[in-house]
C-alpha cells in the first residue's frame, strides 16, 4: 500500500478521483475536551461569558465540516449532505466529547471532514471556556466509522 497524495517523484498532488464510482458515503469521528472540574460545571450550568458552548461549538464543527477543503490542501471540495455534530458532557472525563457525522454522495470519503467538525468543535469549547480554564486538553480525535466507496466499511 502506498500513500496516494504522493506521485511517482515523490511530489504532493491532489488525487484524481474522476474515474472513482459516485456513491453514497458516511464518516464517523469523535473525540474530547477534558477539563477542570469548575470549568465543566460553568459549561454544564450554562454560565459560560461567551454564552452557550456546546450550541456554538455544534455550529463551528458542522461550519467546519463545510470548510475542510479550504483547511486542507490537497483535499477534495465535497457536494456535503449532512453534518450532524453531537457534544455531551461526561462528568467522568470531566469535560465534553464530541462526535460528528457527515454524509455525501460522490467520488470521495468524507473522514476529513467528520476529523474537522470534531476539531473545530474542540477548538470553539476551548475559546470559549479558556478565560477560566488555560489548561483544557483536546485530544482523542480519530475515525470510528468509514462506509462507502471501493474501500468498503471500516469500524474503529
């Protein structure tokens, strides 16, 4: 197997996915923000200054799905048909794990951009919750779902 955003000089290149079948394709990924206990309990009760954080991030992450060909050079620009973006607090973490999905029919998978609403979701927890808390950690952020396309499924 071999790395396909390489040519044969080793060069960066986009793929050529014209000859790829157009199919119906889905991604998974999640991952999470842990924090101090104080701070969870500011997001959990809804006393954030910046105002609603896990609204807003839900926002930033599907706005995020929507942008990764603009964040990430070599890939594809997507017809998206759906981002859902899903943050719960977890007392055990503490702190808010984040899942998004993000569905397309085309040449392509959408990982990366299920991998940018995650990370655009943490980021935004992180911004709005930082005056209070430096020291948040993002981390956890992988593909747990892959469907459609030659490749077939893969399920973390």
């Amino acid at each position: 197997m071999s790395l396909t955003h390489f040519d044969a000089k080793g060069d960066a290149h986009m793929v050529d996915v014209s000859d790829k079948e157009v199919t119906a394709r889905i991604a998974t990924a999640e991952g999470y923000v842990s924090m101090a206990p104080a701070t969870y309990d500011i997001i959990a009760e809804g006393r954030a200054k910046k105002g609603d954080v896990l609204s807003v991030a839900r926002l930033a992450g599907i706005m995020g799905a929507k942008k990764t060909s603009d964040l990430i050079p070599l890939c594809h620009p997507l017809p998206v048909t759906k981002v859902a973006v899903d943050l719960t607090l977890d007392p055990d973490l503490p702190g808010v794990r984040i899942t998004a999905t993000v569905k397309t029919t085309g040449q392509t998978g959408v990982e990366m951009e299920a991998l940018t609403a995650v990370s655009t979701a943490a980021l935004t927890v992180y911004d709005m919750a930082k005056a209070v808390d430096k020291a948040m950690q993002i981390g956890g952020i992988r593909v747990t779902l892959k469907d459609g396309g030659k490749s077939g499924r893969y399920e973390a």
